[in-house]
C-alpha cells in the first residue's frame, strides 16, 4: 500500500474477517488480554439512604473517535454502584446497543461518571493497548462483522459474552503502540485536510447563496435606477420592481403529515428529510401505497411546485418540484404553488439570505420548537419583477450555480477518496499487512 512495505513472513488467522496476519502476531480471544465491563442498568430514583446522583454515559455519546462528555444526565447510584462503574480517560467504550461495536477512546472528562448498561467500558490486562484496539474496532465494524455476529435483523445486542469471545490479532505490545501513534498521526493528517475541503464546500454554499440573494433583490443590470423598497433590512430594489408577499402570488397547502402504508413500488412521498437547499435527494425517498393515499385532500404534486420544510433543523429550506418528482405525494411539509409568477424564480427566492435568514428565520423562531405555518409563509415579501426578467435572472442563477455545484462535486469526491484511504490504512496497519513498526512519526 503506497511507500508502505509489508512483513516478511505471514500466517493464516484462522478468522474469516481477518484473513493472514504476521507471522510473530499472536491469535487470541479479547477475554484474555481485556477487561470488559457492562454499565449500569438505568436508576431514576434512590434505593437506599446512601443512593446519590452521578453523571453517566450512554451509547448516545459515543461516536467513531470522539465521546461527547458534556451536560450529561444524571441518575441514581450506590457507593458500590460508582466504582464498579466508573469511567476515566483512557477508557475505551463499545456500544452494547444502537450501532453496535461503535467505539471511542474517552479522553475529555472531568467529573465524576459512570456508564449505562448500553456501553462496555474495556480496559487493558497484559501487553495489550486500548489504543490499537480502538483503531481494530474500527477495522471489525468496516467489515459488517458485528452485523452478522450481532444478528441485525432483530434488535441486536453486543453482549459481554460476545466481546469476550471476539478473535483478535494481536503484535508485541510496542508494535500495537507504534501501530496506534502511526495511526494517530495519519488519521489526524486526513481529518484535517477533509476539514478543509469542508470548509471550503461551506465557503461555496455562501457564495452561492449570496450570488441568489443578490440577483433577486437588485437584479442583473448594475445600472438600472433603483428605489427604497421601504422595507429596512431589503434596502433599495429596481424601481421597476415591487415588494409583495407569498400569499398574493401563490396558493399555499400542507401536505399528508403521517404517511400512508409503505410499499417498495408505490408512489414516492417526498418529506423534508429529502429536501436540502433548492434539491430533493431521492436517496431515501419512501414509497407508498397509492391505494392508502387520500387523495380528497389533493396531496398530488405538480412540476413547478415548491415544497417548503414545516418544521425541524431544516424548517424554511425548500425545493422546486422537477419533473422527475411529478406525481409524486407531499409529506407533513408545506407546498406553494406559485399562480401569478414564474416557480423557479420564486423558488430561488425562498434560498436568498434575506428570506431563510431574515423573515423565516424570525417567523420559525418565535416557537420553542422550529416551526414554520402557512400563514406566516404566505406574509414572506420578496421582490418581484416583471416575469420576463424573473426568467432571465432565473436562467443566470441556473448557470452560475451549476458552475459551483460541478466544484462542490469534486470536492466531495475528493473527500470521499481521503475517507476510504483513511480506512484502507486503519485496516492494513492493524491487520498487518503494512509494516509500520519502523516508520518514522515526527
């Protein structure tokens, strides 16, 4: 694998997700060379006089390379209780429960804690380290072997038992040390240039949404005379154009809410977990029973529609109706259909700044949950020009964003490229088929 050399000599493990390993590697079970402790059945209230309340970890808080170790909940706990099931850094935990085998060094806390009964606190005994281990896990759950051990097609449970019986390859103890600081090293590398290549995906949303703000509310020539829209945070507008709100120029709907019976072939039913700034990812799309739907409350939706997001994270994020979507089933959102305007340009104003991070933003958060109603969709102002220059601003913006979608695209790829080398090179380092003992980290 790139500059990197493999071993002299090797043997089969004997494992089916292993496959050879180093001839000097020992074959063992995690049982023999790891301490494993499940957590704490869940305590809301005191059992005894000497019962306290401590913070807690649960599955929720372990994620691939990080535990979120802040605002924890509390429950009830005996003496006995906190140190039997007390954690500190440079613990590892394993999800017992959820994505099972998911795994994380705990390096960040700083109270008192113990875990739920939904996390493995594992420990080393002899010439073992958790910290090869961590990256082992890693390589195991890549492999979908915890699926298959864990049997997912029912609510799958990572036991003790199963832990303890788990197939490890294991190197002398210095070469899982320098296996895991190899690791920290490269890994570390590769995060950060996907951090940048992130950051640079979100420099671009920015641009593209003030390239849409700026051609919805100026327009496209710099030297037609403008006029004080009257409005303080939209500034001056063509003088040809007007202000006007959503609701004079469209029909505003909600959509099903709960969905009609699922079925693999039916008719699509587009939710707001499909929409994200102007597109609806069909990657997840759920289909339904066309027989179930109701189709009194005329759920049908029709190119030139615009689907706006009621309530969530995303409420006010929107996306036009294509025509690959025609005839599809309007789920909890909200759908606008514009009667006295173009769609699309209609639809880019939903995406301008002034709108999602003005009007919309202060309509969704005067509720305690992100919420977003029809009538205050419909009091939403935007700029409207004669139709012949909606169409033109509609097509500029239709060219110049697809230039910067084809650059996101490609960084995308790129990020994707750097995640699976960075998979590649856990597997191949703690399954020995890179030689990294004599690999200079700075």
């Amino acid at each position: 694998m790139g500059n990197y050399q493999g071993y002299q000599k090797y043997q089969d493990s004997g494992v089916e997700w292993l496959g050879d390993i180093p001839e000097h590697w020992r074959r063992s079970v995690f049982r023999y060379y790891f301490d494993i402790q499940l957590g704490k059945m869940l305590q809301n209230e005191p059992q005894s006089p000497n019962d306290d309340e401590i913070s807690y970890l649960k599955a929720i808080h372990v994620r691939w390379d990080k535990v979120d170790t802040y605002e924890l909940p509390k429950m009830w706990a005996s003496l006995r209780d906190r140190e039997k099931y007390y954690v500190k850094n440079g613990d590892l935990l394993i999800c017992e429960g959820g994505e099972v085998g998911r795994t994380a060094l705990l390096k960040e806390i700083q109270e008192e804690c113990i875990i739920q009964n939904a996390l493995h606190r594992v420990r080393p005994l002899k010439q073992s380290s958790v910290d090869y281990l961590n990256y082992l896990m890693r390589h195991i759950a890549d492999t979908g072997w915890f699926d298959i051990l864990c049997n997912k097609s029912t609510i799958a449970h990572l036991t003790s038992e199963k832990v303890g019986a788990l197939a490890l390859p294991l190197p002398p103890l210095n070469e899982q040390q320098k296996i895991a600081q190899f690791l920290d090293y490269k890994t570390k590398q590769i995060d950060e240039l996907i951090k940048k290549k992130e950051t640079l995906i979100q420099k671009l949303d920015e641009k593209r949404t003030a390239l849409i703000s700026h051609a919805v509310t100026k327009g496209l020539d710099s030297s037609v005379q403008m006029k004080d829209s009257g409005i303080e945070w939209l500034g001056d507008i063509p003088k040809h154009w007007k202000s006007i709100r959503i609701k004079f120029i469209g029909d505003i709907k909600y959509g099903l809410g709960e969905p009609p019976e699922q079925m693999d072939d039916g008719l699509p039913i587009i939710r707001a977990t499909d929409i994200y700034r102007g597109i609806i990812d069909g990657s997840k799309v759920q289909r339904v029973n066309p027989d179930k739907v109701p189709w009194s409350r005329n759920p049908e939706l029709k190119v030139g529609d615009i689907l706006v997001v009621r309530s969530g994270a995303y409420t006010g994020d929107s996306a036009i109706v294509s025509d690959e979507w025609a005839g599809a089933i309007a789920g909890y959102d909200m759908v606008l259909t514009p009667t006295k305007s173009y769609s699309k340009y209609i639809a880019l104003n939903l995406l301008s700044k002034h709108i999602l991070e003005g009007q919309i933003y202060l309509a969704k958060s005067r509720a305690a949950q992100p919420h977003l109603n029809a009538e205050e969709l419909g009091n939403t102002i935007i700029c409207l020009p004669p139709i012949k220059e909606q169409k033109q601003i509609a097509e500029y913006l239709d060219q110049k964003t697809a230039q910067i979608d084809q650059q996101k695209a490609k960084i995308k790829e790129a990020i994707e490229l750097l995640k699976e080398y960075r998979t590649s090179l856990i597997t191949n380092a703690v399954t020995g088929k890179i030689d990294v003992s004599q690999v200079d980290i700075p």
